[in-house]
C-alpha cells in the first residue's frame, strides 16, 4: 500500500499511525510514509521469485511530509532519493518508484519530466506518477518504464463529477524476465461513474481509453508540445496561483479572479521582489523555514 501522497496527514498523525496498525493488522505492508522521516523513507524489498523487487514513494512538499521527529510522507527530495538508492542498491535488484505530484488535471509538467527521467538514470526501472487525476502518457526512457498519470483509482468526490478524466484510470503491470528486462501493460478501468468502486471497461470503451493514452504518449515525447501545454496550463491559472502567493483572503481573491486588483495594488518591483524570494533557492529556503517554523 502506498501511503506518500498530500493527504495522508488530513486525519493529523493519529490518523496516520491508525492506518499503518490497521495495514499491519491486515497483513499490508505499507510504503512512503512512517511515524518519522527514518521510517518514510525506507525502500520494501519483496522478494519475487528470484528477483527482489523495491518498492519507494514519495510524495511532493505539502503539508503531508514527514520530519526527523514527526510522522508523514516521504518528500520528493531528489539528493535524498540518489543517496537512498545508493545505500541500498545492494538490497534489490528492480526498483519501482511510486511518485506523487505534477498538478491536478496537467502532466508531465517539464520539472516532473525531468525528474522522472533523473530517477531512471540514477537506477530506477519504473516511475509511475499519481496524484494529477488524468491520463499522463508513458514513456521508455533509458530502460525503464515512466507513467506520467494513472487517472484515478477510487475516489467519489461529487466536484469532479462532470469530468470524465476523473472516472476513468489504469493499473500498471510489469512483467519482470529474470534478466531484469522488463515488459509494462496497462489494465483500463472505470470508476465511481455513477457509484463508488473501479469496474473494467468494455471491449470498446478499453479500445478508445488505449489509443488516447497512446496519442498523450506520443505527444509529450515532443519537448515542444510538453513546453507549450505546460505554459498554457499556467496562463489559465495564473491568477488563482498569484492571489494564494500573495496571501489573498477568500473574498480579495474573488474581486482579483481577473488580475486587475493585484495590478493595481502591487507595483512591478514589488512582483519582481517576491519572483526573488520564490525563485532564488537560499531566499526560498529561509521562507520554508520561517513558515515551517510558525516565526511570522
């Protein structure tokens, strides 16, 4: 069971520590998460017939992740994620990574990409993103499997309703040969349209699911298009992404839907000043602490 993903704190850790006693009550082994850091991080190892498979999940900075002290997901923490393989590289044969993040409704975005494809380089031999809710492509990068987005497993939540991307996603399976080659398929499936619970598709239905998903794989082979969909993606949520930076209460964050009250209130040297602090790692980094920290 993979537990990193941005939700897994919403029941605080109580509700954390409740689910990893009930999956090891059950006899689930659980990973990318742990009552500290230590824990989260920790690579399963399974051994399946002669080869040991690991398995890693981590999960993007939100307000999931785990500390030394404190219980939740493992981060996406990419030096952390080279040293962890390396110390363990002798302890598995094949590693799966199990990747939360890109945005809800966007894959890849050009970061995940090439984050995903750092992973395979540094000895992962697939990486399959969750979390944006939609079909994300796939690609074979350097001998290893990438799927950029598994649609959505089981998950009834009445706002997305209207989407279709929403109610539908796929399993991944891999075929591992003893030479540690490997073969990936994908099983399509329905969910929660119209009641809870995944279902398979019909023939037809699955037949249309695997040419769309092959049509978004060929596309975001294309450097270019992945650019132009991401700056696109961005252009629309350009001002729900500047208000929350900025620290808009519900109802300024309404009167600025259009841009016009940031523009009026903020002068371009102010914007120019907080593109510094976001952009700049040290400046970000001393930000992180101070609201990690409660020091505003």
């Amino acid at each position: 069971m993979g537990l990193a993903n941005n939700h897994i704190l919403d029941h605080g850790e109580a509700g954390l520590r409740n689910t990893l006693a009930v999956c090891e009550r059950a006899g689930i082994a659980t990973v990318g998460a742990g009552v500290n850091l230590c824990e989260a991080r920790r690579i399963l190892i399974r051994q399946i017939g002669t080869i040991r498979v690991g398995v890693l999940g981590v999960a993007e900075h939100e307000f999931s992740i785990a500390t030394p002290r404190s219980a939740g997901a493992n981060p996406l923490d990419i030096i952390d994620f080279v040293r962890n393989v390396r110390e363990n590289s002798d302890r598995f044969d094949y590693l799966v990574v199990l990747l939360h993040g890109s945005d809800e409704f966007h894959v890849p975005t050009p970061r995940v990409r090439d984050t995903c494809r750092f992973m395979i380089e540094m000895g992962a031999r697939a990486v399959v993103v969750q979390h944006p809710h939609v079909l994300g492509g796939y690609e074979y990068y350097q001998g290893g499997h990438i799927v950029y987005g598994q649609g959505a497993l089981v998950m009834d939540e009445a706002i997305y309703r209207d989407q279709q991307s929403f109610h539908e996603g796929f399993l991944v399976k891999l075929s591992i040969a003893g030479d540690l080659s490997s073969r990936m398929e994908i099983i399509p499936f329905v969910q929660s349209n119209p009641s809870p619970g995944a279902r398979r598709l019909t023939e037809q239905q699955e037949e249309e699911l695997r040419s769309r998903f092959e049509q978004r794989s060929k596309a975001i082979a294309d450097d270019e298009f992945v650019e132009a969909e991401w700056l696109r993606f961005c252009e629309i949520r350009k001002h729900i992404y500047m208000s929350s930076l900025l620290g808009h209460n519900r109802v300024v964050r309404k009167l600025d839907s259009g841009g016009w009250l940031r523009r009026l209130f903020y002068s371009r040297k102010a914007l120019l000043s907080v593109r510094n602090c976001v952009c700049c790692e040290t400046h970000r980094e001393a930000i992180e602490t101070i609201l990690d920290r409660g020091m505003v």
